[in-house]
C-alpha cells in the first residue's frame, strides 16, 4: 500500500525510521523539518510485513507547473526493515510500480537523490535506472586498536596534531547558546570566504534545531587555542554506529594552524566512546578527488564508492525545459538536473 507521509505526521515519519535495518540521521523527521528549499515528504510501500521508504523534497519548477524531487543535504537514499537484497521481488516490484505513477500523477519530470555510502541501496535502484557513480568518500574505521588508526595518518598530520596539543590547543564539547552563536559566526564567515551558495548557508535556529534533537545524537565540538578562544568547530552527529562530519568551520585567522587536524582526531576519540564503527569524513567537493578529498585521505586509506540516483521521469519536458533555457543536452557540466544548472550556483 503506497503512503505519502509529510512532516504533519511526525509519528509515522519517526516510526518508520525506527524500524529501519539500515538508516542515518539524514532520514530523520527533524533533519527534514530543518529543510527550507521546498516540500519534505517520506514515500512509502508498505506491504504489511515489509516496507520501503524513501524521504524526499519536492520542489516547484520555476516558471512551470512542473515539479522535481530532490534529497536533503548529506547522504540519504531509500530504506527498509530489511536489507534490500533481502526483500521480496514483489515488493520491489510494488515499490517501482507505486513510485513512477505517483510521479506522473504529480507531473515530476526528475528525481535526484545522495545516496548513503555505507548502504547498498543499488539495490532496489537498478529496477529504475540512473544510479550515477560519484567516486568515494573517506571514512575512518574505529572499530581497529586507535594505534592502527594513527598509524594511517600522514606524518604531516600527526606532526601537527602534536604541535597543536604543544602550543596549549585542546578540544571541548560547547553546548550554551552562546556557543551556538559563536559557531554560527564562524560557519557563515567561513562559507562567505568560499563564495558558497545560499543552500549551505544555515542560521543560528538552524544549527540549535540540529543540535537539540532526540532521534539522534548532534555535538558541538570547539578547538580552542591556548587563550580559551574558540578557533574552529563542527556539529559532530551520530546514529547507528555511524558518525557523520555535518558542517565545519575556522576563523580565517587559525587557518594556517590546521586546527580541523586536531579536531578530527578528537572526533574519533568521542566515536569510540560512543561505540561508533565508522567517522565518515565525506568526499570531494562536487564529487570530485580535489584537495578537500587528499585533506581527508591524510587520515585514512578507507573508503566507500559513494553514488547518487538521478531519474528522468518526463524525458519530453525534460528536454524541453533545457530547450527553453538554451542549455545544451550534450553540456558535460556535472549537474542534475540539467535545468536548474542556470537557476541556483552549484
């Protein structure tokens, strides 16, 4: 039976999260609820014993009465009581069947989502199509002795972390408003100096709402210099096992101290007190192996293929749409889709 669940139902969202084999704080209903570039929603087969769910944001076509699906920032995809390789042909079948009139009936012309790197959510998604490779993603394995996982760093890394800890730099978990504030402050300085576009920037509300959440455990980490000043900091969450590096920050004028270094490595120490398996420290950006991802993999030769799942519902308005925007189909611009390349910076 097909369900579309939308923020007003909080209980059945939350519950159907619960009862997932494999999920991350991403599917959450407030991580959706923090969303503020279109309409959340959670699209569920349900066959009584098993279910599928997949949470979404629905967005408006500029212009059109058309609409596209996209995911929330971070690694989300599909999810299921049972691993996917498990469930039934039925179901899958059900599920794809259920999902391509939902979105005729809704004139979607395209779906883009992340996937999570840890899950193999391929497959359900190869009985669509469109999965795309976007290379890898750097994680660092906490369930080996912390004198394995040293032993990956590059000695530019261990070397700094030691000069940090010299120099009187220490790290602290922040939790008072003021602290939100502070952070806050440095994020949003931090992507101004980037040039990033308005979807990765966030206010003080945003980042409290993260933080104090029940379906999952968010941190405010802090590296503070020798003066108690706080110089760098990222909101830490964790669910599952799992430990995901959301958003970071470092004052301008600490850059060239590489405090992040010595905040990573603290990181790490919370995980395993948590019982965490794995920090994900992400990839790339735009997918790319740049300098952010050689940054990461300074700390760790371990890494999972990271995809996302781009669809063409519509290929006639598709192509149409980027007719009427004067954007080449052939273009080998990596974006997706193709038609909101001219209507937000990537």
């Amino acid at each position: 039976m097909k369900q579309i669940i939308t923020l007003s139902q909080k209980e059945e969202w939350i519950s159907y999260v619960q009862r997932s084999v494999n999920c991350d704080f991403y599917h959450s209903w407030n991580y959706h609820a923090l969303e503020h570039t279109g309409i959340p929603l959670l699209f569920v087969e349900d066959s009584g014993e098993d279910f599928i769910a997949f949470p979404f944001v629905k967005r408006r076509i500029p212009e059109t009465d058309y609409y596209d699906l996209t995911s929330v920032y971070g690694y989300c995809g599909p999810i299921s009581n049972k691993p996917f390789t498990d469930l039934s042909e039925e179901l899958l079948l059900s599920f794809r069947d259920a999902f391509l009139l939902f979105l005729k009936e809704e004139q979607i012309i395209s779906v883009f989502s992340r996937l999570h790197p840890f899950f193999n959510q391929n497959a359900l998604l190869r009985k669509f199509g469109g999965v795309w490779e976007n290379g890898q993603v750097v994680a660092i394995d906490l369930t080996t002795s912390l004198s394995v996982q040293e032993s990956q760093y590059q000695d530019r890394v261990s070397r700094k972390i030691r000069q940090l800890k010299q120099r009187g730099f220490y790290v602290k978990e922040a939790t008072t408003e003021e602290d939100i504030q502070t952070f806050t402050a440095i994020y949003t300085a931090n992507m101004m100096r980037l040039d990033a576009s308005d979807c990765y920037m966030f206010d003080q509300e945003y980042f409290k709402r993260l933080l104090r959440c029940e379906e999952y455990d968010a941190r405010l980490l802090f590296v503070y210099d020798g003066t108690d000043l706080p110089v760098c900091g990222a909101t830490i969450v964790s669910k599952n096992q799992i430990m995901q590096a959301h958003l970071l920050g470092t004052r301008k004028e600490f850059l060239h101290d590489s405090p992040a270094k010595l905040l990573t490595h603290e990181i790490t120490l919370l995980g395993r007190a948590q019982g965490v398996k794995y920090y994900n420290l992400g990839g790339g950006l735009g997918f790319k192996r740049d300098s952010l991802f050689e940054w990461k993999s300074h700390f760790s030769k371990v890494t999972f293929d990271y995809y996302s799942w781009r669809y063409i519902a519509d290929q006639a308005t598709y192509d149409a749409l980027l007719v009427q925007m004067d954007i080449d189909p052939e273009s080998n611009v990596d974006f997706f889709p193709l038609y909101r390349s001219q209507l937000q910076r990537v």
